[in-house]
C-alpha cells in the first residue's frame, strides 16, 4: 500500500519556520554573527511546498503561507517599534532599500518580499487570527504569483517564503526578544 504523505497546512508551516529561526538565533546569541544555516528548515520548507505541488495548490497554499509569515513579520515588527506606524514605515522604507541595492540578480525575491510586506502593513491594525481580508490577499497575490516561473514554482516560492521567515524569526528572537521558552510560548499559543 503506498505511503499518503499528510498536507501541512500553510499556517502550521509558517510557524514552525519562524520558530525553528527563533531557536537558532536566541541558541546562537552569545556566538558572533548570524548562526549557520538551518538546512533543516529549508529542507521542510522544500518538502512542505513540494507536497502542495503534488497536490496541485502549490500557488494557493505557498501564497496563504507567504501571507502568514508576512503578517507574522509586521506584527513582530510594530510591536518592537513601539506600534508606531512612522517607525514602522521607515523601517520598510529602508529595509526594502537594503535588500534592493543587495539583490542585482536576474530574478530576485527581495523586492517581491517588501513589496508583500508594504502591502500588509498598509491595512494592518493587529495581528490577524487568520488570512487577512480578499482584497488584501489579492493585493498581496498579484506580485507574488507574478514572480512564480512557470515550471520553477517550487523553488520560487521558497525564495519568497524562506526571506519572510527568516526575517520573522530574527525579529522575535532578537537581542532584546524572548527567550527559548517564550519563544517556543508564542509560537505554541499563534499555531492553535
């Protein structure tokens, strides 16, 4: 009998990939530097977005997990700015240069990214329960699946998502964010 392979679902992922930088960030905090690559996390990413091809919904499951992780990030991010939405957009503003001047190859998942983040900070109040608003999900899928290559969907969706995560996990495990527990509190109390 072969083997049924469960469908993650796009918000479980999304928080396991921010935990799982969370972790690797407040273990590495005393070292100097980023900690080294978690090539199990992008093994599970890859294996996640593999799957929802399979199961042809790779561009709806990999959009609503781009769309978690983005509002994960602003969340996180508004809430280390002191909810000031000046901070917030100057941060934006100057992140999204970054990663552009950084990013000069022919098809670069940064701008995608900001442009994803701009979009759900414009409309956020709060950090969501769930998927945001239809309009919001089409504002936030019309850059995202125009930067998926047809027959290259996967490894494009990792290159958006995989950004949104790290970014994430490295604002709630930053210097001055939780620690191990309170990260794994947070993510635990944000998947159910």
């Amino acid at each position: 009998m072969p083997e049924t392979a469960i469908r993650p679902e796009p918000h479980g992922t999304a928080f396991s990939l921010i935990r799982a930088t969370a972790l690797d960030l407040a273990a590495h905090r005393d070292g100097e530097g980023q900690p080294p690559a978690n090539w199990e996390m992008y093994d599970s990413l890859t294996a996640a977005l593999k799957c929802w091809h399979a199961a042809d919904c790779l561009r709806e499951d990999s959009l609503l997990l781009t769309e978690w992780l983005a509002c994960e990030l602003i969340a996180y991010l508004y809430q280390q700015l002191g909810q000031d939405r000046d901070r917030l957009e100057a941060w934006l503003r100057d992140h999204g240069d970054q990663v552009s001047q950084a990013q000069q190859h022919a098809h670069p998942a940064g701008p995608t990214t900001v442009e994803i983040m701009s979009v759900v900070a414009e409309d956020f109040t709060a950090r969501p329960a769930g998927p945001g608003s239809q309009t919001r999900l089409l504002r936030i899928a019309a850059p995202y699946l125009l930067y998926l290559r047809e027959g290259q969907e996967v490894e494009d969706a990792r290159e958006v998502a995989l950004p949104l995560a790290l970014w994430a996990g490295q604002q709630l495990g930053g210097a001055d964010g939780p620690r191990r527990r309170r990260i794994k509190s947070c993510t635990d109390t944000r998947t159910r």
